[in-house]
C-alpha cells in the first residue's frame, strides 16, 4: 500500500511517477522499497491516468454517502426518536454491577 500512496502523493505534487521519484519518496518516508514492487506499480500504472480515476471516486464516495446514511436511518427505524427510546430501556448502573458481581462471586 505504501507504492501506492507514494505514487498518489508525486502526482499531487506534480512530480513524474518514475522508478527514481517513487523509490525517493519511500526512502524519505523510512521504508525499504524493493525495486521489484516498484517496477510492478509502475506497469500497472502505465495508461492510467490517475486524475480521472481519483474524480471517479470521489463521485462514487460522494454519491454512496447519502445512500449509507439513509439506510441506517431506516435499519434504525426512524431515527433519533427511537435511539432515545432505547436508552431509557437500557440497564441501569446498579443492575450492571449486580450481573457483574455474579460474574466474580
């Protein structure tokens, strides 16, 4: 994962995403890279243009954000209302002490 981000982070900074600039960037970070994962990155790179990949993300993400939120509101069931239900019916402290005490005798 580190090949990764060191390639995302030489195209954010407008830097050329070659075998010197990558291994660079790794050994500035403190890792060891070995040559043989940066020849692989760097062929599987190789077409990618990295700018429309990153745009076609981040429209999935942003797109899926509502989506996620809206089902865990219906999962919940309605939302707040309900969650504040739930907590009124939850085990009071000293009812948790005394299942706890059964525990440890």
């Amino acid at each position: 994962m580190q090949y990764v981000y060191g390639a995302l982070l030489l195209h954010s900074s407008g830097k050329a995403i070659d075998e010197q600039g990558l291994t660079t960037v790794l050994t500035a970070a403190g890792a060891q890279p070995d040559a043989a994962q940066v020849k692989v990155l760097l062929a599987s790179l190789e077409g990618v243009n990295i700018a429309d990949v990153l745009a076609k993300a981040e429209t999935v993400t942003v797109a899926a954000a509502p989506a996620a939120a809206a089902a865990s509101d219906k999962k919940e069931g309605g939302g707040a209302a309900k969650k504040e239900e739930k907590e009124e019916k939850g085990v009071t402290e000293e009812e948790a002490a005394e299942g706890l005490s059964a525990l440890f005798g």
